[in-house]
C-alpha cells in the first residue's frame, strides 16, 4: 500500500470513526480495518491528536511549522554572529 500523507483534519475524522466503531462494541482491530491504517498509526494518531478539534490540529500545526522556521532564523543569526566574533578577532 502506498504511503499517504493525512491532513489534521482527515486523522480527526478518521479517529472520530473509529470511536463510534470502538462505542458499537468492535475491537481496536476492526476500527482500524473500517479507518484504512494500522493499529500503530491509530494509537499514534490518538496520541498527537486525541481529543483535539479540527481548527485546533489546524493551529497546532501552523505553530510547529512557524517554530521551525523561528528556530532556523535563530541558528542562522548564531552563525552570523560567530562569524563576525571570529572576523573582529583577525581570524581570517
């Protein structure tokens, strides 16, 4: 099966699925056979997303992309600094 990529909105649905499958008495396995991913996924999926509302996925994962390109504007400025430490020292 070819890997897939699922939006935060998508893996809401999907795990929204499974509990009402889970709440009509099915085991873990089936709703995850009825959701179309592994048992692996589906406890990751609950883990990073459980109890969480779409809109709230959405912000979640707008803030983890803003912090990377945050942390990467910070390593950048580090460099520059170190660099221009090493040039006033005559290291060059």
């Amino acid at each position: 099966m070819p890997f897939k990529k699922h939006k935060p909105e998508e893996i809401i649905g999907k795990l929204r699925e499974a509990e009402i499958v889970l709440a009509q008495g099915a085991s873990t396995a089936e709703a995850c056979r009825r959701i179309a991913v592994s048992e692996q996924t589906y406890y990751r999926w609950r883990k990073e997303y459980g109890g969480l509302k779409t809109d709230q996925a959405r912000r979640m994962k707008d803030l983890e992309k803003e912090n990377g390109r945050l942390r990467r504007a910070i390593s950048d400025l580090t460099l520059d600094k170190l660099i221009l430490q090493e040039a006033a020292r005559g290291n060059f």
